[in-house]
C-alpha cells in the first residue's frame, strides 16, 4: 500500500513537457521554463542546476546506473551528467552541430540508463548517444558510441536489461541489443504522430503517441501486437512497473490509466 509522507512545495509551476520527472533514491528533479530543479525528498530542500542559460533544456532525469545515482541533462548544447547532488558535473558530451542550415535546431532529448553501464540520449539528427560509466562513483565516463537511424529526431528512449528502444517525431520504433554491442534488432514504422514516452519491459516496447495512443511491440517476433485507444489527448509519460506487468499513463485529458 502507498501512503502519502512528504509534501514538498515548488517555487513555481512545472514546464508542459512530456517525461518531465523524475526521482531516484532520495531526490526528485524537474524542469521549470529553462532551469532544472532537483528537490531533496527527505529534506524538501530544492536547488537550481548551474545550467548556461542560453541553452534550451529537453529533459532531466534522475538514474541509477553502476551503483550511482545521477542526474544527466538533454539540451540544446548536449548531454551533461552531475552527481545527485547537483554539485559536480562529470561529463559533457556537446552536440555535433556541423549542419549548414543556419534555421535547423539542434537538441538532444530521449534519457535511458541500462543495466550493463550504459546511459543513452536522443538527438535531433535521429541518432543515439551512447555513453559508458564503467565504474561506481561516475568516474572514468567515457563516448561509446553514435547508433544512427537516419530518421526524424529522437523524442523518448527506454530500455531494459536486454533491450533498448527509442522513438522518433514520426513515430517509429528502433530497438537495440545493449549486450551486442547495440545491434538494431527491430524497427516498427510510425503514422506520422511524434512518439512521447517509452517503456521497456522483457521483451516487450511500450510506446505512446501525441495522439493519444499506446503500442505495444514484440521485437522478438517483429510483431505491433496491441494499439490501445488510451487517451483523448497528447499522453505525456508512460512508465512500468519494475517486478509486475502492469503500466501506467497520464496525458493533457487529466486522466491517470493503469493497465
């Protein structure tokens, strides 16, 4: 059973963005207009990121990933990752932004962290970052590698113990196997409705859509197996469970789902 035992006040409202919170351990972390707030649960104590302020922040999101607690930051410059506290930045990827079109916007968004070290993001060319944190404490963080799809910007990832998946503008779906070097073991084309979240459970992707639409695939047999009607609105996050098969979805109808 759930019991409500922490009520902590925000210095003002949170930002319309799908995916926008997260927690791990003992902090909490959200975007407001261009800042990113980390909030100390047990304390209630919030702190703002020492985030430049001419960048435009996608995502923040606290993981847990080789026995440390992060918090990594997708932005118009690139990913950076901090310690949970908010007082160390321990790695700054930038963005390649080599185009020549001076009007193309150049983003990441898209945060997972998978449980053989790795921490991925989106970015707005359609391909994935790969990022590797060998050991405890964040420290030797290194470039891994650029898994290209050659499609529309990356809008969600998420991923699993033998699974990573990300979904796009268009609303296609790519999956990777994280223990295979990040081979491409699936894609599933979109309806031309931007992906909003992913969630990854064994071998199966859930994905939501801005229509208001839940797919689930099975890469393992490159099935679309069930496409729920799930919300009259945009669905802005998506998660499941961590130990049963059960998902949940909230979207701008106001409605929280449990299927």
């Amino acid at each position: 059973a759930y019991s409500k035992t922490t009520v902590i006040p925000l210095s003002g409202s949170v930002s319309l963005q799908s995916n926008n919170l997260s927690y791990s351990g003992d902090h909490v972390s959200y975007i407001r207009l261009n800042e990113v707030v980390l909030v100390s649960i047990i304390t209630g104590e919030s702190r703002k990121m020492p985030i430049s302020t001419k960048c435009v922040i996608y995502q923040a999101a606290l993981v847990n990933i080789s026995a440390t607690e992060l918090l990594i930051i997708a932005s118009s410059e690139g990913t950076q990752i901090w310690t949970v506290d908010g007082m160390e930045l321990k790695f700054f990827l930038p963005l390649n932004t080599s185009s020549n079109d001076l009007h193309e916007t150049h983003f990441s968004k898209g945060i997972t962290a998978t449980e053989n070290g790795y921490i991925c993001t989106g970015t707005s060319s359609g391909n994935i970052v790969v990022i590797n944190v060998p050991s405890r404490g964040g420290e030797g963080i290194t470039f891994f590698d650029n898994l290209e799809t050659k499609e529309s910007p990356i809008s969600a990832l998420g991923s699993s113990i033998a699974l990573v998946a990300c979904g796009n503008d268009n609303g296609d779906i790519f999956g990777f196997d994280p223990n295979s070097a990040f081979e491409r073991v699936c894609r599933f084309n979109g309806i031309g409705f931007p992906c909003t979240s992913v969630a990854v459970k064994d071998d199966y992707i859930l994905a939501s859509f801005m229509n208001g639409k839940i797919r689930l695939y099975r890469p393992s047999v490159q099935e679309l197996s069930i496409e729920i009607s799930a919300h009259s609105r945009n669905i802005n996050a998506l998660t499941v469970h961590p130990s049963q098969y059960l998902a949940a979805s909230v979207s701008d109808d106001q409605i929280l789902h449990v299927w």
